[in-house]
C-alpha cells in the first residue's frame, strides 16, 4: 500500500526569488515547508551565488514544470576580467590574475559578438549535469575533472549595460538565452578570448519562460505570511498550473470531449493544430491539461490534472 503524502494538497506554482547563498532544492524545501505542502518540485536549478525567479510547482502543477525547464532564460550578470576561478563564479579559489587595464571597450565589445546567436559551451565541471549518475560538481570537489561534450545553445540576446575599466575590469550585462546556458562560460571563455580569464561574480535570473521579478515572491514575504497564519494570503500567490504551458497552442473541447479525453481516449477537435503538443481547456476555461496531436488529427492526452471532482 502506498504511503499517504504528509502535507496539504495544493495546486499552482510560485515564483520565487531565489536568495543568495542558498540552493535551489534548499529554498524549495523552506517554501514546501512553510506551505505544509505535501508535493513540490523546482524547474531547474539556480547556483548559491545566483539570485531571481525560480518557479516551484506545487502538487498538479509538477506535472508541467518541464515545460518550464525547457524555457528561455533571462539573467542580468556581471563579469569581472583579469581574474580567472577555479569555479568561473566568485565563490571558487583565484587561480590566475592578469593586468586587464589594456583592453578597450571596443575590443570587449568585438569580443562579445561571439558571444550571440548560436555558440558551442563546454559545461563547467561545477554544474549541475551528471555523468555516469553523478552530478559534475560533485565529482569537481573531489579534485576529480571528466571530460564533457561541447552542447549547443542560443544566445537571443547579449547586452553590454556598463563597464568599468581598469587593471580588473567590471562589465554589467544582460542575456535572454536558451535552457542549458552556462552564463558561468561566456564569462570565462570572454576571458579567454580576451587573454585575461574572467568570472562570473554576480548573478540574477530575470525571467524563466512567462515568469519575470514583477512575478517573484521572496522567502521573507512567505515567512512572515507563515508567522500571522495567514495561510489564505500564501495560496494567493500561487499561480495556475497552466500558466506554465501558457506559450502551447490552445484546443477548446465540449464537456462531452471532455470526458473522454479525461478516461484516457484521443478525441476529434475542430480547427485544431495540425501536429504538436496542445494546452487542453474545455469551453468553460477549465484547464484539462496537454496533449498531442495524432498523425489522423486527433487529440491524444498527454498530461492531465487529477481533480476532487
């Protein structure tokens, strides 16, 4: 017999912003903690040094928070040059040090042009991919270093906000970029390039797939919800489970549709899509979940919301 769930049941997602200094899985286990929920899950992880929009997922809600993992990111960063770590971020020991003061504006703003549209990235060997079942970090401060394949990523957008010149040089800079992004690297392959070694030594993610800061709900606000019981208040804050598959094309069913789509069958949906992953609303609004379009044009169900009802 399964074990019941501790907790309460609730439903929708949260979009926090992340503090620094802690990780990702520990700010989720405060925020499930301080909503007594009895399941909860991040999408995608956020570096100690990193702050910003983590989203976590609440009850039916887990069931779409890949929909979010596999979003586009936003982060606003800044990278000091002249300094190379053994982490690429300022949390890691000082390896290298280079006078930078000779390196113009020009030749970092050349520098970042390779830094746009699609580029190769070596993962840093303290990310969080795994290899063999271990997470790279892990096996990184055991001394131990593996070798990783390049991965290709997009960088929609790289926007240098201010710089600071000087012996160790500072520059403020905006990214949209694909998932899977290391801002870590541009940070350290920019210094590559530039003959100096570069880290990252601020981080903040802006926005995650539909979700920016103006979303965001710091710890502190749900702690101090927590201390006055105000637990109503704290589910406020909790958004839609289909505000994560917001981008997916919509099909509208009948409750009759409905119903079947619900047991498990694809059903015939006028107009709909020709092929794809669809958000599935009844006409009434009410979100069913995703499915996928069938090869004979139906609509097969994919991922649903399980109900009180």
């Amino acid at each position: 017999m399964a074990r019941r769930r501790r907790g309460r049941a609730i439903d929708g997602i949260l979009v926090l912003d992340k503090p620094l200094g802690t990780s990702s899985n520990h700010a989720l286990q405060q925020a499930k903690r301080l909503y007594f929920a009895a399941k909860a899950g991040h999408t995608g992880s956020l570096d100690p040094l990193a702050t910003g929009v983590l989203p976590l997922c609440f009850g039916e809600a887990t069931k779409f928070s890949q929909y979010l993992l596999d979003a586009d990111k936003a982060y606003d960063s800044t990278f000091v040059l002249g300094q190379s770590t053994t982490t690429g971020d300022a949390e890691g020991e000082l390896v290298a040090e280079h006078d930078a003061s000779a390196i113009t504006k020009a030749q970092i703003e050349q520098a970042l042009t390779a830094f746009r549209g699609e580029i190769e990235q070596v993962p840093s060997m303290f990310s969080a991919i795994k290899q063999n079942g271990q997470p790279l970090y892990k096996l990184a401060r055991q001394g131990k270093e593996v070798e990783r394949k390049s991965r290709r990523v997009t960088i929609h957008s790289l926007e240098l906000r201010a710089l600071r010149l000087g012996a160790k040089i500072e520059l403020d800079v905006s990214i949209r970029c694909s998932k899977g992004t290391y801002v870590r690297s541009i940070a350290e392959d920019l210094g590559k390039a530039l003959a100096c070694g570069g880290h990252v030594s601020v981080l903040r993610r802006t926005q995650a797939g539909p979700f920016t800061l103006a979303d965001s709900v710091s710890l502190t606000t749900l702690e101090a919800l927590k201390e006055n019981d105000d637990l109503a208040a704290m589910d406020q804050l909790l958004l839609p489970a289909d505000t994560a598959v917001k981008a997916l094309p919509e099909v509208r069913l009948t409750q009759s549709a409905g119903f079947y789509i619900r047991q498990g069958q694809a059903v015939l949906v006028p107009k709909a899509p020709h092929s794809g992953i669809v958000r599935i609303n009844l006409e009434t609004g009410e979100f069913l979940g995703v499915g996928e379009i069938l090869d004979d044009g139906r609509v097969a169900p994919r991922r649903l919301i399980v109900t009180s009802g």
